[in-house]
C-alpha cells in the first residue's frame, strides 16, 4: 500500500489535533466551543485556514477581529501576529494548513 490513512477527530468534540505533520505540510484540525480559543502566536509558516463549521474570528497583526464564515478560506502569511478566537456559540470547526511545513524554509 502507498497511500497513508489518515483519521480526523469528531467535529462536536474540542480538539487541536495535528492531522498530517511532515517535512511537507502540517494539516490540523480544530474545534473550539463557544469562548474558546488558541493563544496569541506568530504564524511559523504560511498558513491557510479553512471554516468548516461557525464563524471564526480573526484579528491578524493586531487588527480589529473580522469574522469568518463556513466555506471560507483564509491566507495568512509567515510571521504574522494571529489572534484565533471563537465569539459565539455554535462550534466552530477549522482545518489549517501550514506551507511549507515549519523549519522547512523559515526559522521562528
């Protein structure tokens, strides 16, 4: 066989799980309740974020929050100041995409 499986977790259950982590790319998959959020960082990588499910809301670099809706796709570019956050409270379900996997091109 040489394909690789593999498993994302149940989109009703909280998570930041890292799907795929390799020297390519690393595919996450995030869930977050209403309230809940990541920790301000810096983006390690260009990163691509998806919205499955809710809204996300975003500040970037310290910008006012904008909002996200589902089928949305965001580029946010490397070494960027990123606030992820869920303001309301459906779930919110995001997939992310960093590319070139961290430490591939960039140091951080």
């Amino acid at each position: 066989m040489k394909e690789e499986i593999f498993k994302i977790s149940d989109s009703n259950t909280p998570v930041v799980e890292a799907v795929i982590k390799d020297e390519n790319i690393n595919f996450m998959h995030m869930v977050f309740k209403g309230g809940e959020s990541l920790k301000t960082h810096y983006s390690n990588a260009n990163v691509y974020m998806t919205v499955i499910k809710g809204i996300l809301s975003l500040s970037l670099d310290d910008s006012p929050f904008t909002k996200y809706e589902e089928n949305t796709v965001i580029k946010i570019p490397f070494n960027t100041k990123m606030m992820v956050q869920n303001h309301d409270a459906e779930i919110l379900e995001i997939y992310v995409i960093k590319s070139p996997a961290p430490g591939t091109y960039y140091t951080n």
